[in-house]
C-alpha cells in the first residue's frame, strides 16, 4: 500500500501512537507508528502509482476541530487544521465594541499595532483604523485552520512561502476596557 503519512497523532490526542496517511486513490487511514515504513526507490514502485504531491495543502480527516487549542500533540508538514467553530462563535458573542485589539501580522515582515472595535457581527469585526493599519478583519469560515486561546484568536496558513510549510499569519488579541 502506497500513501504520504501526513499528520503525526501524539500524546494527548485520541489517535495518539499514529500517522494519518493519505493513500494514492483511496481515502486517508490511520496505522500505528511502529506499521510505517518507508517506501522503496522511486524505480521500484508499481507502474501508475503516483504519491500524492506534499506541496500541497491537506485538510486532515482524524483531527478534531480546535485540537491545536487542546494540549495534543498533533503535527504534519502543509496540513490544515481546521479550527473550533463553537469556541469562534462564544468569542464573537463576548467582543464588544470599545474593545482594544492588539494584532500582529507574520508575513514577509512582522507588524503589530494596537486598535479599537467599532463593531462586531457574524461576519466580520470592524476596527477604528489609523494610517496603515486594518479597517476590518472577517471571521474564518468552516474548516479555516485556526487556535482560540483566551481572547486571542491565531489563524494559520500551510505551505507558507516563509517557512516552507504551516506557519501563522495573524494573530488578533481582544481586551476589554478597563
């Protein structure tokens, strides 16, 4: 059987002692760590059998939403972990307007900055911007990779140009007035 092992499932996480390996033509499985091995030379594998591209982004089938939030220990090269929509939703609901948001950007370069809230929806919250700085940031949407901790909220990118594989992008910290 032919596959990439793509997610790593340690301590802490109900498949813990496993790789998600996704196969060549067939749906991702589990296999305990001590059942993988690596594959033979290139020349040696099977006519018509093409290993699926690591370059490109994988949306894990076996890890929870929000697991990244928990203390497992999940871990895979370009893959998407998507994050806990309910915990999003609670957030969303506790922001108010008023709110300072602290938000840093990872890209090609860092930047962080300090705002306030002007207002909160479903959809988005809106920022009382200054020169150069955010007017609006969208919520993810089902299946985004993203962590929730506290009143931060973290949203990451596979395959991230910098880094050569999941990397954040963004991270927005809410605080109330005090």
């Amino acid at each position: 059987m032919y596959g990439l092992a793509r997610v790593r499932y340690s301590d802490g996480h109900k498949h813990t002692g496993h790789y998600e390996v996704e196969r060549v033509s067939a749906p991702p499985i589990l296999v305990p760590f001590g059942e993988v091995e690596p594959g033979p030379n290139a020349d040696q594998i099977p006519p018509g059998v093409e290993f699926p591209d690591r370059r490109v982004a994988y949306r894990s089938l076996f890890a929870e939403p929000g697991v990244k939030e928990t203390s497992a220990r999940v871990s895979g090269a370009n893959v998407i972990f998507p994050g806990n929509m309910e915990r999003l939703r609670e957030l969303i609901a506790f922001i108010q307007s008023g709110w300072t948001v602290h938000w840093t950007s990872y890209e090609a370069n860092e930047f962080r900055g300090q705002l306030s809230v002007a207002e909160v929806s479903a959809s988005e919250v809106r920022m009382n911007p200054t020169k150069g700085t955010p007017r609006r940031y969208t919520w993810p949407l089902e299946g985004d990779d993203f962590t929730i901790v506290g009143t931060a909220i973290t949203k990451y990118k596979a395959d991230h140009a910098y880094t050569g594989g999941r990397a954040s992008t963004l991270t927005l910290r809410f605080e109330a007035p005090r």
